[in-house]
C-alpha cells in the first residue's frame, strides 16, 4: 500500500489476485480498495478471483471492535 501519494495507475482489477497489505488505521485505504474490487466484480468488470487482506496492529486486544455486546 502507498498511503504517500495513492496506488497511482494501478488497475486491481486487472490481476487475478490481490493481497492488500495495511498497518494501523491504513485498514481504511485498504477498505476502500476492497470496497472498489467488490463493486467492479459485482458488474462483471472485474478479473480478481482471490484477495488476502493482511492487517497488522499494536496489540488487538486494546482494539475496539465497535460491537456492544462484546461478540463479533
């Protein structure tokens, strides 16, 4: 991920597989790509078959999951 600048020219979509790789709050970007894959699949223009998403944080049991009821 290239949070400096953006992904430039890069077409996901193009490639078979996708590993979006994201620190910290980076998981936002990495979102909004994944959204932006989802949506061009769902119309057909899309070659993507396989993506991992890869997320490293801190310490995940100091982040909050937004869930009230304390279950995901």
């Amino acid at each position: 991920m290239i949070p400096e600048g953006g992904p430039g020219y890069t077409l996901y979509t193009a490639y078979s597989g996708v590993v979006l790789v994201a620190g910290g709050s980076g998981i936002s970007y990495a979102t909004s790509v994944l959204d932006d894959i989802l949506q061009k699949h769902a119309a057909g223009k899309s070659n993507v078959r396989v993506i991992e998403v890869v997320w490293s944080i801190a310490d995940p049991g100091k982040q909050r999951t937004g869930c009230s009821s304390g279950s995901v």
